[in-house]
C-alpha cells in the first residue's frame, strides 16, 4: 500500500509540475496582450485626434469633388 502513495504522489507531482508551466505560459500572454492593447488604444486616441482636427470644410470638399458612384 505504500508503494501506492508513492505513486499517487508522484502522479500529482507531475501534474502539478505540469499545471505550474501552463499558468506560466498564460501569464506571459496575458501579459504580451495587455501590451498590446494598450499600443491599440494609444494609436486609436492619435487616429481620433486627427480625425477631430480635420476641418468640416474639408470634409465638405472633399465630398463635393467626388462624384456619386451610379455618375
């Protein structure tokens, strides 16, 4: 019966063993996309800043200068 628990835990020893690498691996990529949602959103502020700055008149020109698609 001893050699049994033995068993056992090494059993669970492996698994945990595995169990920790996986945790690791999953930290490392939570990590690596919290990087990089954080570099998305500071190119979305800079996209929405340029947009804002654009004037109505260019807009409105630009508009204007392209005809309709069904012309």
């Amino acid at each position: 019966m001893n050699e049994e628990y033995l068993h056992r835990l090494e059993q669970l020893e492996t698994r945990l063993a595995f169990q920790d690498d996986t945790i690791d691996q999953l930290n490392q990529e939570i990590t690596a996309q919290g990087a990089e949602i954080a570099r998305l959103k500071t190119q979305l502020g800079l996209l929405v800043k340029k947009f804002k700055e654009l004037q109505p008149s260019q807009i409105a020109s630009q508009a204007e200068e392209t005809p309709p698609p069904h012309y």
